[in-house]
C-alpha cells in the first residue's frame, strides 16, 4: 500500500488537494485549467526547494505524484507492485585540477581547462589519465547508413582522440549543394547532437572526444558550456562503463582544433568543406597527440521514476504512454535577488500537471482496450537520466509499446490556432493530432527553431532510439508569441521560472485535451504508429515488428 514518507509531504499533499476539490466538483469534459493550476501551484512550491534529483525536494515532489495517481484509482506499475522504479545514478564531481597537453611537432602546448578545453569523463574511477594520444578528425563524427553517410570509412580509432565538429553535415552548406536537406538541414538531427558524438566514439574505442564549438551549430556560447562545467555530473550506472563511455569527452574551441591542425600542416576550412561531402575520409593530425589527467570524485546513488497504469480491457499487454519529467534544478546559483530556487513551474511542473490531468480523464472515461501509462521521469535536466534507465529496463515491453506522448513545459496564455510539433515530420503520430486539430480549426506547425534540436533533448528520445513513436506538441511556443520569447529570455533554467498567481492556462487545457483524444483513439485502436520512412529510428522499430500483432 503506498504510504506518505514524511509530515511536511503529508501536509502539502492535503493542502493541494484542498485546493483541487474547488477546482471542479462534476466530471468535466475538458482539462480543467484549475487543477492545472494547483498542480503547478503545488510542485513548484518554494517547499518543493526546486525538485532537484536525489534532495528532499525529490523526495515530496514524487510522493506528491504517487498520492495523486493513487486519489484517481490508477494501479502502481513501478518496481515490486509500488509506485517507484528505481533509478541508480553515478555522481561525479571534479576533483583537483587537470592537466591538459598537445605535443605537436617541436613543442608541447598546454591547453587551459574551462577557457580552451572542457573536460570531464562517466568513467566510475578515480582518476582519468590518457597519454600521448594520437588525433584524428573524423569531421561531423555520423555514421547513418539510411541516409548514405559514414565519416569513419573503417578507420581505427582506439586508443585515440576523435576531434569533431557540432551540429550536422549539411547545416551550412549552401541551398544548391547536393548535400542540403540530408540531414534535415536547419533542423538537427540526433547524429548533430553532442550526445550521439560521445556515444559514438565510445562504440568505435576512442580514448576521448572533443566537439569543436560553434556557437551557431551547438545552439549556445561557449560561456554556457564553461558555467556549467564544474557542476557535478549525473549519469546512470551503466552495465559495462569501459565500453559505454570513453575515459574524456568534452568540448574545444575552435581556434585551438585550428591550431592543433595547423601544427599538422592542416587547414580548418579547408577540412571543414571537406567534411561536408560524403567521400570524406579521416585525417589523423600527423605529428600531434594529446594528454588528459585529471581525478573526480563519484558516488552511486538513487532517484525514482514514478509509474502509474490503468489496464486495458482486452490487449492489455499493447501499451500507450504519457510521460512528464518531474525534476528541476533544486537549488543552486541565487539570481540578483537572492533567489536560489530552481521551482521549474513551466520546466516542467506543467507537465506533471498534464499527465496528471490526462490520468484524470481517462480514469473517468470507460477503461480503454489497450493499457495506458503515465510516467513521471526522474533527472532529466542531468541528462534525461530516468527515461534512460527505462530504455534499458522497461516496465513493459517497448515492443509493444504503442507510442509514447510527452508532456514538457506548458506556456500560460489563451488558446492559439497554432499549435508546434517539436520533431516535425518524424511519425504519423502528428497526422493524428492535426486531424483532431482541424475539427476545432486548428493546425500545425513545425518547431520554429529546429536547430537547437529540442526533439532530441526531452524524455521520450531514449525510447525513440529503441524505437517506440513520439508526440512532442510543446503549449504555447509558437515562436510568434512573445509569452515564448519572454520565457526563453527571462525564466527558463532561471530561479523566476516560478509560479505567483493563477495563469491562464485555458491554452495548455486546450491542447492537453486534443493530446487525450489522439491516445484515447490510439489506445482503442489497433493500429500501429510508425516512423516516417528514412527516419534514423524506423530501422530499430522495424526489426521488432514480429512483436507486434
């Protein structure tokens, strides 16, 4: 049976439900932008102390969750029949200085950690020490055989140090070149992301990765990378680490690569255009190897996913799911003011809201013939670290795992024609939402800044990458409002992303309802979503496809 763990959880649980209980007294037919409101009102709570992983704000916030699940009748589908899957997590944090060199032909050089290089490893070990190793640039780092690009053509890089440009091959090439449009053009794909980077020269045995910084192709300066790059890291624990992870990985700035190629009678430019056509081939810095050393501190510890189901009437082992991260970032840097909460009231106390309210609704409705499940994610901002660990330990098969529909930050405002798609184009999942868009006048439209990659930095991608289909319609960003541009200035990741008085939220209940009628017909249908053919995560679907009736 659940149990509340602690008085003061106790106490905000009954405070907020005191609240909901005036929010709506009948059975409504729509999202109800009241208890949208105290949801968030409640989670980003300063006593919430900004939900961080593994603090006592985790602690309330994901007991919050399971009371709310357990008030609407949902059965727990967490660990041994509870509420929780659990989630081990490696912490790693800096320890002492590092030392960072480039032998090149006549001279050693040594690079500055933070102002040159950013460095750090997931290795569970006490120190990182890599010594005169050789360097090859393998240009944009992507092997993607359904779009016909491999830059590793079977060169050897273990025991090497993979240098890589960000973003992805055809990101600024021109209009009229015959590579424009491979990789989505503007829109990043996962093979751009710095994340595929690290993880692909684990695959291929590298010693270490640095992505080449731009600011245009990584979407930020190079200031965010070195404010951040002291925090502690969170990484889940991995079966085999040696092979999942390589000893450094991090960031360069670019006039440092260009001078390490200088060093080896290379052009930056020049390999750049080069890297930029599919006959490329690596080029090791002949002459030039670099050394890491360097020591962290790591520790295991735990965070929770929350995990609740209602079982379908007659294919209960075909599931869709709805999914929210819970965490922010508890409490860290104070603002001007003196504020050091992070209460994450759109990122993404909204969310848990509207999973919460979905639940609702289908709790309310006639049980559906496919089982439906609401998951509240554990540490995403550190790396969408719960959903990880559920890719990799589903609670049910993600074979047969209809679709899953993420919740991630609600914008306040009234209801708008619009409505954005982030990952525009990737499945038929958004032909279903832009036929219950169109009967109330609505429609669609792309992510207006795909560059950044934002289909590729919420919950549901680990489980896009084994192949489940996913919706991401993101409340509110239409990148014509000004509320979007006002939130992305002055509140997201910042201590005044906080909740004050009632919003308006008739919006987000507007567009929460059309995300419950497109999973309520999925998890009365027999239909299979699918992955738009050519997508990176069509292959890994349909090798499953027995699984599946």
């Amino acid at each position: 049976m659940f149990r509340i763990p602690s008085p003061a959880a106790a106490l905000l649980i009954t405070a907020s439900v005191a609240v909901l209980a005036t929010a709506a007294t009948a059975q409504e037919t729509g999202v109800d932008p009241a208890r949208l409101n105290a949801h968030i009102a409640a989670l980003a709570d300063d006593s919430m102390e900004g939900r961080g992983p593994t603090t006592a704000g985790e602690e309330k916030a994901v007991t919050y969750i399971a009371e709310q699940f357990r008030a609407l009748g949902l059965e727990p589908a967490g660990d041994d029949g509870g509420w929780f899957q659990t989630v081990p997590i490696n912490r790693f944090v800096q320890d002492g200085p590092a030392t960072i060199t480039a032998r090149l032909p006549g001279e050693t050089v040594s690079l500055q950690r933070g102002t040159e290089v950013i460095a750090n490893s997931h290795r569970p070990q006490a120190r990182i020490s890599i010594t005169d190793a050789p360097v090859v640039f393998v240009g944009y780092g992507v092997n993607a055989p359904e779009r016909g690009w491999d830059d590793f053509k079977g060169v050897d890089l273990t025991g090497k140090i993979m240098l890589v440009l960000v973003n992805d091959p055809d990101f600024e090439v021109p209009a009229d070149s015959p590579v424009a449009g491979k990789f989505d053009g503007q829109g990043m794909t996962y093979y751009g992301r710095w994340v595929y980077k690290f993880e692909e020269a684990a695959r291929r045995g590298a010693a270490g990765v640095l992505v080449i910084h731009a600011t245009a192709g990584a979407g930020y300066p190079w200031n965010t990378l070195q404010n951040s790059s002291t925090a502690p890291g969170l990484d889940i624990v991995r079966a085999d680490p040696v092979k999942e992870r390589v000893q450094a990985q991090g960031w360069i700035q670019q006039a440092q690569a260009a001078r390490l190629m200088q060093a080896a009678g290379l052009d930056f430019a020049t390999l750049k255009a080069a890297a930029q056509r599919p006959d490329f081939q690596p080029v090791a810095l002949d002459g030039v190897t670099m050394s890491f050393d360097f020591g962290h501190r790591f520790e295991r510890l735990t965070t929770r996913n929350v995990a609740a189901r209602l079982t379908g009437t007659t294919r209960p082992e075909e599931t869709l799911m709805y999914g929210a991260h819970w965490d922010a970032y508890g409490r860290a840097v104070a603002n001007a003011q003196g504020d050091d909460i992070y209460n994450g009231a759109v990122d993404n106390a909204s969310g848990v809201a509207a999973v919460i309210e979905l639940a609702r609704k289908f709790a309310e409705a006639p049980r559906t013939e496919r089982s439906v499940l609401f998951v509240s994610w554990a540490a995403e901002e550190a790396g969408l670290l719960g959903a990880y660990y559920y890719a990799a330990h589903p609670l049910v098969p993600l074979e047969t795992t209809v679709g899953n529909i993420n919740m991630d930050s609600l914008l306040a405002g009234p209801p708008s024609e619009e409505i954005v798609v982030i990952g525009y184009g990737k499945t038929d999942l958004q032909e279903r939402l832009a036929r219950d868009a169109a009967v109330e006048g609505r429609r669609l439209i792309p992510d207006p800044a795909p560059q950044v990659g934002a289909f590729y930095r919420s919950d549901h991608f680990p489980l896009a990458k084994m192949g489940v289909p996913a919706l991401f319609a993101a409340a509110g960003f239409t990148g014509a409002s000004e509320a979007s541009r006002d939130y992305v200035r002055n509140r997201y990741h910042q201590p005044t992303d906080d909740w004050k008085a009632p919003w308006d939220l008739t919006g987000a209940a507007a567009d929460v309802d059309l995300l419950f009628k497109v999973g309520h017909d999925l998890a009365n249908g027999t239909d299979w979503p699918k992955w738009t053919p050519g997508n990176e995560f069509e292959a890994v679907r349909e090798a499953s496809a027995s699984e599946r009736p």
